[in-house]
C-alpha cells in the first residue's frame, strides 16, 4: 500500500464523543458515552476494517473523524494538521479531501436528480472540472464505478440498490478524497451485490491510493478487504493490528468470540454454539473495570474492580486485557468454561 508522508493520513488521539440523555425533569443529567479515549491511526492507501456489534460506536467515530460529529474530548488530525478547533482552512481541506458512503444506497441520491445531476453538483460544488468539461467528468466517473455513462440520465428509483450504491461511491469519488468512510456500505445489498462493490473499492484503492474507514458488522468481508482492523465495544477500541493477525491469532477474548461466528473462518474446527452470550450493556452505564467482563468467560476478580485493563502489544497488534498472552498463544473463545478449566484445554 501507498505510504507516502512520515505522518498518518488521519490521526485520533484520545478521542472521545459523548450524547446527552434526555432524562425526566428530577432525574441527574446522563450521558451516552457513545465513543471513549479511541486512538488510531489511518495511512495513506490504507483500509482500516472498524467491527463490533451494533451500538459499539463505530459510526459515531467515523463520523467524528470527518467532523461530523462534535468530539467532546481528544484530537483528530488530518495529513498531520489539526482539525479538532482547528483552523477554519484545516477544516476546509478535510471537508475537500474526505467523503463518506452510507449503508442506504437510496439515502445518499436525491431522488428529483438523475445521476448525472447529482453527480455534476458535487464537481461544481468543489470547483473540481471547468463547467464545460463536467459532462465528460460525470461520464467517467460512471465508467470507474461499472456503470455506463448514459445512465447518467436515469433516477435512483430506476436502479437497483447496488447500481444505487456504485452511483453513490461516484458521487463520493468525484471530490476526488484520499479518504472515504464506509459505513456499513455493502450491509443492504445482497451477497453476490456485496462482492462487486467490495471488489470495486479493492480496485479503486489500487488505483487512486484511497485510504478507507469501512465500517461493517460483517467480518468475512472485513477480512477480505482490510489490512487493518479495529475492534471496537461500547465505544473503545479493545484489539487492533494487521487484519490477517487479528483474524487468526485473536488476542481480546471479545474478537475471538466474533472470529469464532465467522462461518468460514476455520472450517475444520467445531464453532461453539453461542460464541459470545448476551447484549452489550448500555452505553450510558458502562460496567467498571474491563467493559467486557459481565460477558467475559475469562473474568477475573481484577476485571470487575476500578481500574481498566492494561494495554498489550506485540508488534504492531494491540490489545486491552489482563490476560498475557507470550508469544503464539491464542485466546480460545469459550462457552461456559472458565478461564482456568480452557487453559487446562
Ligand atoms: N445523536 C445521538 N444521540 C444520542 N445517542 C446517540 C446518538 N448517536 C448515537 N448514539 C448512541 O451512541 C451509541 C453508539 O452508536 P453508533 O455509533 O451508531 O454505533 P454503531 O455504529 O456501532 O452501531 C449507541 O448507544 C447509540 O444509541
Ligand atoms: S480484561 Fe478480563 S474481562 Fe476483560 S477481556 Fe480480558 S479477561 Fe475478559
Ligand atoms: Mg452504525
């Protein structure tokens, strides 16, 4: 992948978001702490694969990392400069140099505008071609999409959700980012639909050094497209290192849990039957000590007490638990058992 500066293209460090709760008249004021302390790092040409089940916080962070979102705490930093009470021209640069693709492939296109209206806003918007040439421009980033440059005269309704959704990467496309957020893109479209537009981004990145945030739930996927991959539960980032390392040598017990559903991820091994029991608590009570103990089947009497596990690291795979793994152990996921009858095997 493309590395070209010393500096990450997009930086967060301790970043956190927070929502007020609306709560009765009398009641003390809440809040959901909806994204907590997340640090991370993406490069240029890079894809960074964000997982964890619903509500973990994945778009929330996406959306604060383009400034869509108000960081309550922490900084984000664009191609090295700084964004977060930034200057109002640093801001401008993100808002020219990133996009986002949106789950509703429908929600993204004005249904009154054909596509090559939509499409012309964007590079007019951003002054991105002389008028005269927009049309050209327009047909073009049809054709890098898969789709033909006369359909730049049909409406969304006219399409199908994929067509939809490939219009939408073009409108994105047309800004011409380096980065593009990806949230749950492919989760509305069928199965073989999901694999033509993954394939598609796997070649626009080739192609245009995009670096891409893609948000999904769906694992398979992730592991498909990524060459990174963040963890996230109830709003931290609990396991992160290079996509193929994580998927294989799980090191937090919740990733191992989700790596453990992934239906063809070890076809030989028996799958537990419940890999991972229950809901996420909410984000507005989130448990003390290690968020995850209340569904951990390693917990310990340590996890449930104040103080937050310890990061770990080997290499450039990290993860948050009390549990030290040397060298090639795995955290094997576990239904039931204790920690102490799993390593006894
Ligand atoms: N605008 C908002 N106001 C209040 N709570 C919100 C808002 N947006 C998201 N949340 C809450 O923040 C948490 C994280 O949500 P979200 O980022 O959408 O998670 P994910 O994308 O992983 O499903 C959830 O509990 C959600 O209900
Ligand atoms: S810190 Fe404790 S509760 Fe949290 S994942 Fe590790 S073993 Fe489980
Ligand atoms: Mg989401």
């Amino acid at each position: 992948m493309a590395t070209t500066t010393n500096w990450p293209l997009l930086e967060a460090d301790h970043v956190s978001v927070t929502f007020p709760l609306s709560g009765g008249l009398f009641s003390k004021k809440r809040v959901v702490h909806a994204v907590t302390q997340v640090t991370l790092k993406i490069r240029a040409g890079e894809t960074l694969g964000l997982v964890g089940e619903s509500g973990s916080g994945k778009s929330t962070l996406g959306r604060a990392l383009l400034q869509l979102e108000k960081v309550s705490e922490g900084e984000v930093r664009f191609d090295g400069q700084r964004v977060t009470h930034g200057l109002k021209s640093e801001i401008a640069r993100l808002r020219m140099q990133t996009a986002m693709i949106f789950q509703d492939p429908f929600a993204s296109l004005n249904p009154r505008q054909t596509l090559g209206e939509s499409i012309a806003e964007v590079l007019r918007v951003h002054q991105k071609v002389p008028r005269n040439d927009v049309p050209a421009r327009v047909a073009e980033l049809l054709t890098l999409v898969g789709l033909r440059p006369e359909q730049a005269s049909v409406k969304p309704s006219q399409l199908s959700g994929g067509q939809c959704q490939r219009a939408g990467i073009a409108r994105a496309l047309a800004i011409e980012p380096r980065l593009i957020v990806a949230d749950e893109c492919v989760a509305a479209l069928d199965v073989s639909i999901q694999g033509q537009i993954v394939n598609l981004l796997m070649d626009l990145r080739e192609k245009m050094g995009l670096a891409i945030l893609f948000i999904a739930h769906d694992l398979a996927i992730v592991r498909r497209l990524c060459d990174r991959v963040a963890v996230m539960y109830l709003g931290r980032i609990v396991e992160e290192g290079p996509a193929e390392e994580v998927f294989t040598r799980p090191r937090h017990p919740y990733t191992a849990a989700l790596v453990a559903a992934i239906p063809d991820i070890s076809p030989d091994k028996p799958l537990p039957e419940e890999p991972l029991g229950g809901e996420p608590p909410s984000p507005v009570a989130i448990p003390q000590g290690c968020a995850f103990h209340p569904r951990c089947p390693y917990a310990q009497v340590q996890c449930r007490t104040g103080a937050l596990p310890p990061t770990r690291q080997i290499a450039d795979h990290t993860w948050t638990c009390v549990l030290s793994h040397a060298g090639d152990e795995t955290v094997v996921p576990l239904t039931g058992r204790s920690f102490d009858e799993a390593q006894a095997g």
